[in-house]
C-alpha cells in the first residue's frame, strides 16, 4: 500500500477545522481529521514536514499517529511517531532534514549509503535526494528539524565566509555543540512559537541555524576563513554601499576589472553564488531594515523601489522565502510597537 503526501487547500481547510493537539500540547499541529484515515495522516504530516510516500507493512490503521510541528521562517521542527510499522520514501525536496530518534533507531537509505539514527548521533539528509526510511517501528518517535536549502546555504555562507561546505552525513549529539544544539530544539519543542513577534522568531531561526552549523561543521568557528579573490571583494563593497543602484553585469565586471564570464566563476567558486543572486540578498536585508523601522509614510512597494527590487512580485516572493513572512506582515507587525 503506498500513500502519497499531496494536499490541496480543501484538505487545509478540512485539517483546520479538526485539529488536535499532540504529546505536550505546547505547538498545535494539524491534526488527522480520521484518526484511521492513513491518507489523511500522510498529507498533514507531508504539509509540515515533507512530502512522501508512505509504505504501511502491517495491516494497520492511523489511529495511532501521533505529531506536532512549528514553523520558525525557513526552520521547521517536528516531533512524529507513525504508531505502526512503516517505511517511508521521500526526496526532501528543497530542505535539508535532520532527524533525531528520541529512543529506537531509524534505519535509512540516502542514494545507495545506509546509515542508521540513533538518539546519541542525528543522520543529516540532504535535499533533492531519494531516500528510504525502512521498518520504522510502532514505538518509534523522532524529533526532526526541516532547514530551507537557500536559507541553510546562505547562513552557512555568512558564517564561514566560504562557499557552502558539504555536510557530514552525522551529527554526533554527545559531543558538546552538538548535545547544546540539540537542547535548543527540544527547548523549543515544548513551548509555542507561532504568537511570537517576528523579530523573536527570526532571533530564535538563527539560533537553531547557527547552532546547527558549528555542530555539524565544528572548524566553521576557527577564526580564519579563508580570503576572497580582490574582482570578488570588489564588487561585494561596491554592492554594499550602493545597493539601490540599478547594477547590471557590464557594470558588476568593469568594477572588478575581469570579464562577465570570469566575475561569475569567481562568485561561484569563492562565495556559492551568483553577483545577480548576492546583490539581491543585500537589497533584501536593508528592505527590512526599512519595514522595521515601521515608520509610517511609506508602502511596501516604496522599500522594494528604494533598494532596486522593481518587482514588487518577485520581491515579496524572495522576502517570504528568506525571512518567512510577507513584507507587509513585517511592516505591519513594526508599526505596533
């Protein structure tokens, strides 16, 4: 029997209008409208956590499904226990995955390497990547912390100053970041997080975040990130003091003195991006600065046209997926304060 997490706004709504509160009754989660329904336990867990595909290998129903979930912005945390004995398929599409079984053991298959969770020692999934959960048993509950792939790979560029390292396949929760990365998840796993104000939220995202790097990565934190090529420090400075500019790649390459071609290969191989795509994030990160002034006078699209980001569309689209809200959320939340 295969189960296909999919959903659609009649299943959002049908899942609003019954939801439960699960283990600690901290963090309201959508619940399983049918407590025997399989279909509707996979597509409210694939909405909070990621899609899947889920393999039933006893006869069973859902009635003993149990989970609870927080979105923090681009950070997602979950706490899951099937209830029966199951496997489950699933790619993490567009996040990186991290799971931690409370007690038991949680056998996987990334790609073709096995590797097996144990609640000493968290196995990091990587996004984009067929995997296999296999035999997940009936007793078997895991704490799991879902990581934008953009956001992961931005907040690891800002911390190392470096393109994006490759993450171990293992993190080892007995050493000490580890173990206080992990309290940090559970802390917050038994407290509400959705009322907080956004600037709580987004302190509490970077926390996790940055927690979670120097754990994984534990030579991130040495002091001495290796330099960047002048055509690309160049350009950096050059986009930082003048952002709003309305910069093109000519404009971008006679800064650094190099051609278009050799510019991008320098981002790519020194900072993980493109010029285009850092240019961007600086435009993002002084828009909000503006919105939480709060001040009153201005519009949402008053920021985007100040700092170059002409698309009002396409601006609150990267806004979202960078910070987790809308702008006008956060232009709206500063102005009460």
């Amino acid at each position: 029997m295969i189960r296909k997490a999919q959903s659609t706004a009649a299943d959002h709504n049908s899942l609003a209008k019954c939801r439960k509160k699960h283990f600690n009754r901290a963090m309201p989660a959508p619940g399983v409208a049918d407590p025997l329904d399989w279909d509707e336990a996979t597509r409210a867990i694939g909405d909070a956590y990621f899609p899947h595909e889920l393999h039933p290998l006893t006869p069973s129903t859902a009635a003993k499904v149990m989970f609870e979930s927080a979105e923090i912005g681009p950070v997602r945390i979950i706490h899951l226990g099937w209830g029966a004995l199951v496997t489950v398929d699933t790619a993490h599409p567009g996040g990186y995955a991290v799971n931690t079984p409370i007690s038991g053991r949680l056998e996987s298959v990334i790609g073709k390497c096995e590797l097996e969770a144990t609640p000493d020692c968290a196995v990091i999934y990587p996004p984009d990547t067929p995997t296999c959960l296999r035999r997940w048993a009936p007793s078997l509950s895991v704490l799991g912390v879902r990581f934008d792939r953009d956001y992961l790979h931005r907040e690891m560029l800002r911390l190392l100053a470096e393109p994006s390292p490759r993450l171990p396949e293992r993190l080892d929760l007995t050493e000490l970041p580890g173990a206080n990365w992990l309290q940090l998840v559970r802390s917050l796993s038994i407290q509400s997080v959705a009322e907080q104000h956004p600037l709580v939220r987004e302190q509490l995202c970077g926390a996790i975040t940055t927690a979670f790097v120097l754990a994984a990565l534990p030579g991130a934190d040495d002091g001495h990130p290796p330099s960047r090529p002048r055509i690309v420090k160049r350009v950096l400075d050059e986009m930082h003091d003048d952002p709003g500019r309305p910069w093109s790649a000519g404009d971008m390459a006679e800064v650094a003195g190099v051609s278009i071609r050799r510019l991008q290969e320098g981002f790519r191989d020194y900072v993980g991006a493109s010029p285009r795509e850092c240019l961007t994030d600086i435009r993002l990160t002084r828009a909000r600065e503006d919105l939480m002034r709060g001040a009153d006078g201005f519009t949402v699209a008053d920021v985007a046209m100040r700092w170059g980001l002409m698309h009002t569309g396409r601006f609150a689209a990267a806004y979202r997926s960078k910070y987790g809200e809308a702008p006008s959320e956060t232009l709206r939340a500063y102005r009460q304060i």
